[in-house]
C-alpha cells in the first residue's frame, strides 16, 4: 500500500502571501499523490476582510485542498498599528490567534490517526511572520515545521544578519546613517541601510523582526520561493552553513490564471485586452504598483509628464491614495487628448495576462517579489519603484546583485513622501524600452532558467523532491 500523508499550511491572511501558500500547496499535491491532502488554516484579520473568499476561489478546482477557517479572535491588534508598523500587528495577530491555532492543528491531528486507513500529518508549512509557532503548536505536538518564505533567498540572508547586528547595536535603524554598508551575508555587495525594509527604521516593526529572525534556526528546513539559477550566492551560502536549517529554493511559485480583483469587471479586462492586441510587440510600457501601492495627485501628474515625454505606447494601472479619489481626475488637463491612440489608463489590470502579452515591452514596478518573479518568467525587463515591506531590498538585488532592472528609484518609500521626478521616470523608461543596456536579453535568459528550474531534473524540481522525501520519512515515525 502507498504511504499518504496530510501537511497543514499557516498562511498569514494577505493577498499576496495567501497566494503563493495556495499555489504552492497545489504544486505538491499535483507533483505527488502521496500527498493526500493540504489543509489550509485561515487567519481571520479585519485588515484583510476578503481573505477567505479570495482562498476559496483559488483552491476551487483542488479538491484535496481544504481551507479551515478560524473564529475571529476578540482582541485584534489596534488598527493603527497596522497603519504604522504592519510587521508588529502581524506579529501579535499570530500571538493572539495560537490558541485557536493550536486548538485546530490538535483537531486535524487526532482525527486523522482513528481508523485503519488513516492518514498521518506529517508536517506544518509556516508562513515567516508564524515561525513562533514552531515552539508552541509543532514541537508541542511533536511535528515538523517549516517556514515557507514568500521571499528571496537574499531576504533570508538579511534575517539571519539582524541577530547579530543586534546583539550589538540593540535599536532600530538610524535614516541619518542610510549610506553605510552593511555586510549581509548571501549579497555580493555590501548594502548601504537605505535599502534595508523601511519596518527596520521603526521601533515597533523593528521589534518584531528581531523576535522573528532568531526563530527561523528552528525550523526542519526553510522553503523559498526563489530559484538557484536566479541567486546562486545565497543559495551556495546557505548549502555551506552547518549549524542552520536546510533550504529549499523551490521556486518559481506563481498563479498564472487569471486572479479576479474585487472591484473586477469583464468589461474592464476585455477593454485592456482588446488594447494590448492593436499595439506592436514589445511597444508598450505597464505601470503598476500593487494592489497596495499608491501615489497621490503631484507624482501622478510628474508620471503623466514623462510619459508624454518618452511618448512610448503604455498602460497605466493607477490606484489613488485618498479613497475617495477617482484616478482620473488626478491627471493633468487634456492628458488623455494629448496622448490619443498610444494610451491607456484604468484603475485594477489584470497584471498576469498583461505580462504575458506581447505587445508589453517594459513594466515600471514595485518590486512585490510575487511581481517580480511575474515579470521575470514572461520575460518583461523592471524599472524599479519600490513603496514598502521589503521592496527597496529587491530592487538592490534586481539592479545591483542581479544587473536584470533598470534603476529608477531603488531607495524610494512611500511613506516617507518625496516626488519622484519627471526627468528621473523619463530617463529610466527610455533606458528600459529601449533594452536597458542589454538587460532586455538578460531577462529573457532568466526566463527559460525559471522554466528550466521546474521541469524533471531542475534544480527547484530536485529540491521540492527532496523535501517530499522527507516529509513521507517524517509521515512513517
């Protein structure tokens, strides 16, 4: 008889992080039908009140996916918090919703050992932000766990720096002092701390990361949404480190099917798409910043500035930062008679078919990893605009480690205020269409490596067998 196993997934309840979780869990059960089932256990979080629905949608069509909603905890973290130090809220969500966690996890383990034909747990998936349970629900319960990082492998490098920088500095980072060098371990460079998260320069979020970044040395291995032939420093680092936990770079993990946006109209896409299908191949530019990246009135009228400046064909997505805003009253009088016939402007895009399409030539990006593992795999070459989290240390890597993006702003965050200006847009736009200095031809390698990495005898092919391998040995204790 073939050995089944079940594995429990803890996402944290974000978009972005939400995704990958569920697209990786379906990679596995599709690689190996050993694995019988994944259970997803859902965290309730008004910050992100469509989360459930937004998971069901995605598990959909597996049916040995199931999603586990837990109750809503009385005592959410104040929203402002949220507001101010994202990192530290997610942090004392997980801490406040343990108990519920703990109480499910003990569930599904008792009732899959009744019976005959049971089929055992043989591990937990944790998303980084939940590696505090490894201490109180999987060594508690006697299972192993892993931390699934949504990030890059050169993220994982900076976690495992911060421990050591704070034994001996013991406070936030300073903004004063944004041009030292910091000697990471998995970069190539030295990175000056401006391009550090911008959480690591409040007290609150820096807080949180420093109870984080010592955990992930607890886990039974540590997977990363990232491939070798991508970022082959960290990889070869971390292969070298005895007293640190396997890590598997089993990436890419993407969600190629269209991802419906609440908002979403068909007719919205169908406009976008039958635009994209009148331009020539590789002549337009995509402006997106996430779903939560927003620029207020002067950086869209600076934008719309150079676009008529560089005058290339684009498709701009805008997301306002007042709530109230409609995207289009912000753009500069007589813009859209201005730039007839070579643009389009809208509020939610379809951002995967978008990268897909041939008519995109360039895409002026946030840097979200998810993002900008889309963009590498469709081939689509970065000008870099990084707003929050950690997207001011991918564009390092993208244009420094990586030499793959044009530098538009690396160091830039939202937060902080600032303009972007006309000129610098206008001049990494035209870098970028124009093929960024032969990064357009680097992209497009990188694509088929990402492709190459997933088939049978890839190398995130290979690292994903091996960590099956080891759950079905952990599933036989």
């Amino acid at each position: 008889m073939v050995k089944k196993i079940e594995l429990i997934f803890i996402p944290v309840p974000s978009t972005g992080h939400l995704l990958v979780h569920i697209e990786f869990a379906k990679r596995l059960i599709n690689l190996d039908n050993r694995i019988h089932t994944i259970t997803i256990l859902n965290l309730t979080s008004p910050t992100s009140p469509h989360a459930s629905v937004f998971a069901r949608s995605l598990i959909a069509s597996q049916p040995r996916i199931r999603l586990h909603d837990l109750p809503s905890v009385d005592d959410h973290p104040p929203l402002d918090l949220y507001q101010r130090a994202p990192e530290a809220y997610i942090v004392q969500l997980v801490k406040k919703t343990t108990p519920l966690i703990k109480d499910a996890v003990s569930s599904i383990v008792a009732s899959r050992r009744q019976g005959s034909d049971s089929v055992p747990v043989a591990g937990l998936v944790l998303d980084f932000f939940c590696n505090s349970l490894i201490a109180v629900v999987g060594n508690q319960l006697n299972l192993p766990s892993y931390i699934f990082l949504t990030c890059n492998a050169r993220y994982l490098g900076m976690m495992k720096y911060l421990p050591d920088r704070h034994r001996n500095i013991a406070s936030a980072f300073d903004r004063s002092s944004g041009d030292e060098e910091l000697p990471i371990p998995g970069f190539v460079n030295s990175i000056p701390a401006k391009f550090m998260p911008p959480g690591l320069f409040n007290r609150e979020a820096y807080e949180a990361y420093v109870e984080l970044a010592p955990r992930f040395g607890d886990a039974k291995g540590i997977l990363v949404n990232s491939f070798a032939e991508l970022e082959p420093h960290p990889f070869d680092y971390f292969s070298h480190l005895e007293s640190f936990p396997p890590v598997y770079p089993v990436g890419p993990i993407l969600s190629l099917e269209d991802r419906a946006s609440p908002n979403e109209e068909a007719a919205d896409r169908d406009q976008i798409v039958r635009w994209l299908d009148d331009q020539p191949e590789s002549s337009v530019v995509f402006l997106c910043f996430g779903s939560k990246g927003s620029v207020d009135e002067p950086q869209v009228k600076e934008i719309a500035r150079a676009l008529e400046l560089v005058g290339c064909r684009f498709l701009w997505s805008i997301r306002a930062s007042g709530v109230e805003t409609n995207p289009n009253d912000m753009l500069p009088e007589g813009f859209m008679g201005r730039v007839a016939g070579k643009g389009l402007v809208c509020g939610w895009a379809p951002q995967v078919e978008v990268l897909a399409h041939k008519a995109i030539g360039g895409f002026v990006s946030h840097c979200g990893w998810n993002s900008t593992l889309e963009s590498l795999w469709f081939g689509v070459p970065i000008a870099t605009w990084p707003m929050y989290a950690e997207q001011q240390l991918n564009a390092f890597t993208l244009v420094k480690e990586l030499g793959l993006a044009v530098d538009l702003r690396m160091d830039y965050v939202s937060g902080l205020g600032g303009l972007v200006t006309c000129d610098e847009i206008t001049r990494a736009v035209r870098s970028m269409m124009d093929g960024g200095e032969g990064k357009r031809k680097k992209v497009k390698e990188m694509a088929d490596a990402a492709r190459k990495a997933l088939v049978d005898g890839g190398s995130s092919s290979l690292a994903t067998a091996r960590f099956i391998g080891e759950l079905l040995d952990n599933g036989s204790c």
